[in-house]
C-alpha cells in the first residue's frame, strides 16, 4: 500500500495532503478510523439533500443528531442514506 500511494502522491505532483492517514504509518486501526468516519457520509449527503442545501438547517439538524444516544442517532441517519 505504501508504494501505491507514494505512486499516486507522485502523479499528483507531491501533494501530501493525506500523508498523515496514508504514509508510512498507516495500519489498520488507522484504516479502519478512516472507514467508520467515510460510512455515513451518504447518509449526511442525503440529509443536506432534502434540506435542499440549507446549511444552517443542516449544522442545527446535525448538532440534535449529535446529541441523540448512538442506537437512536444511527437510525435517524439510516433514513437519509440513499436520498440525495
């Protein structure tokens, strides 16, 4: 994995905009952090969707998500993912 993105970082021109998730470090506690934060983009996406892009409504809406308890919060989300 390291030399594929020492590859993609070249064809990008050195840009190491990532290197502190995908460098030398990388393991997979560090791929996994980065898989839990990724699986509920879609959901997010499809919440700023139906909000038609008001992000004001959308940062509200998200601080109560926040503050729900986890089984509650992932259920609420669960209803976005897919709508946008």
């Amino acid at each position: 994995m390291a030399r594929e993105y020492a590859e993609l970082k070249r064809s990008w021109g050195g840009f190491n905009g990532y290197d502190r998730w995908l460098g030398e470090r990388a393991n997979n506690a560090t791929l996994a952090s980065i898989a839990v934060y990724t699986q509920q983009v879609p959901a997010f996406l499809g919440l700023l969707a139906k909000l038609e892009g008001d992000l004001p409504r959308f940062y509200m809406r998200v601080k109560q998500l926040a503050d729900l308890p986890k089984d509650e919060r992932s259920a609420r989300l669960a209803e976005h993912a897919g709508t946008q």
